[in-house]
C-alpha cells in the first residue's frame, strides 16, 4: 500500500521536463546568477523526500521481514512438539513454501526499495554537483567580465589624464603667446610715442627757428609764423592723442583674447590666432609708418 501511494508521488515540474531527460539530471530555469533558488530547493526538497520515503520501505520490508521469520521459527517449534504424524509433515510442508515465497517477495521488495533510494539519491547528487558546477562557472564568467570592465575602466582615466594634460599644455602655450603680443604691442606704442614727442620737439625748435626768422622779417611774417607753429603743434598733439586712444584699444583687445584663449574650442582657437597675426601685421606697418 504505502508503495503504490509512493510510486504516485510526482517529480517537481522543472524546466524542459521529460522522462527520459530526468532519468539523467534534472534541468532548472537560469537566473542571473545561477539556478533558480526557488526550482532548486524543491527539488532537492522533492529528493530527500524520496530517500525518507524509500528509507521507511526498508524498513517497513525489514520489520515483515523479522515478522515472517519470526512466524517461521513459531510454525517449526509448533511442527516439533506435535504429534499428528502425516497431517503434521503436510503442515510443515505447506509452511514452509509459504515462508520461502513471502521471504523471497521480501527480498525482492527490500532489493528493489534499496536500488530505487540509490537511484534517487544519485540523481540528487548529479544535480546538486551539476547545479554547483553551472554557478562557479556564471561567477567565475562575471569574475572575468568585472575584471574586463575594470581594466577598460582604468583605460579610460588614463586616456581623460592624457587629455587634460595637453589641454593644460596648450593653454600654456597660448597664454606665453598672449603675453608675447602684448609686450610687443607695449613696446611699439611706446615707440610710437617716442616718435611723436620727438616729431613735436623736431617741429617747435623749427617753429621756433622760423620765428626767430621771421622776427627779421616783420611782424606779419612772425603771426603766420606763429599761427603756423601753433597749427603744427595742435596737429602733433592731435596725433599723439590720437595714438595713445589706438594703444588703449590694442591693449583691451589683446585682454579680450587673453581672457578667450584658455576656454575658447579649437575652431575659435585657430580664429584667435589669425586675429593674433593680423594684429602683428598692423603693428609691423605702424612701425613702418
């Protein structure tokens, strides 16, 4: 009775379920990081369930067993004490090929109950080795995909290092170009002023000369002198008014581009530089002039 309740007991419902797939190991639904939990732990529930239960088979059989022999040696000690002869002898007879048939169906229900738990309890070793072998190689794949990410990780910083490094060099380089302009641009318009102060005293000691020429000549003559002088000398000091207003401007255009360069892109880069070559041109033909 018990077997027959116990061959009814069903396998747990598991991925690609077919007999003939079971009877070598079991197959569970993967989860991210191996089997699923839930799959597993009933199976391996399901399988200690089959060894309890084929466990107390054995022993059930081994209790009939003890029984029927026990019924045995009662029958022989009855046989040895009676005295009825033939009908005794028939008795014995009849006993004993009914002890021998229920002794070899216990054997073979004992033999077959102890092959089934070794069946059962080698399919749950397979399955729980085959199950252990599957997440050590998932955790040994994410090992080696972390590591992988790690690396390239490492890649990247050093390349962003790269980068900032030759975008600091650069901006070095553009404010040694800045500083460069500008000392030029102070030097010419300091140059330029020379000049101008130079010019003027040229031209008052020529005014002056020409009064002092024209005082022989009359009064006449020494006004156009002196309204020539003083035209002359409101012309240079236009001029020079006029030069210094022109290096104020060249020297808040030169702090604009100063200020652009360091975070200014490429394209706006490459524009301020021809701004940069335009205006060294400009001062080149100030000077020539």
């Amino acid at each position: 009775m018990n077997a027959e309740l116990d061959a009814d007991r069903e396998r747990p419902t598991l991925s690609g379920d077919l007999p003939t797939v079971l009877e070598a190991a079991p197959m569970f639904r993967r989860a991210p990081l191996g089997y699923d939990r839930f799959q597993v732990d009933t199976y391996v529930r399901w399988a200690e369930d089959e060894l309890a239960t084929a466990e107390r088979e054995r022993e059930h059989l081994e209790a009939r067993q003890h029984r029927t022999s026990a019924a045995l040696d009662d029958a022989r000690e009855l046989l040895s004490h009676s005295a009825g002869g033939a009908d005794f002898l028939r008795l014995s007879r009849r006993m004993g090929t009914l002890l021998a048939a229920a002794t070899d169906e216990a054997e073979e229900i004992r033999a077959e109950a102890e092959a089934h738990a070794a069946r059962s309890a080698a399919e749950a070793e397979r399955a729980l080795a085959e199950a252990g072998a599957e997440a050590a190689g998932i955790v040994a794949a994410a090992v080696g995909r972390a590591e992988e990410l790690a690396a390239r990780a490492g890649q990247l910083v050093a390349e962003a290092d790269q980068t900032r490094e030759d975008a600091r060099a650069e901006l070095a380089a553009h404010r040694t170009t800045a500083r460069a302009v500008r000392q030029r641009a102070d030097r010419h318009a300091d140059q330029v002023r020379q000049r101008a102060e130079q010019d003027a005293a040229a031209a008052l000691a020529q005014a002056r000369q020409d009064v002092v020429a024209l005082l022989s000549t009359g009064r006449d003559e020494r006004r156009r002198a002196d309204a020539a002088a003083a035209a002359t000398r409101a012309r240079l000091d236009a001029e020079v008014e006029r030069l210094e207003q022109r290096r104020a401007a060249l020297l808040a255009d030169l702090a604009r581009i100063a200020e652009r360069v360091p975070t200014a892109p490429v394209p706006q880069r490459r524009r301020v530089r021809g701004q940069l070559e335009w205006l060294r041109a400009h001062l080149r033909s100030r000077v020539t002039s």
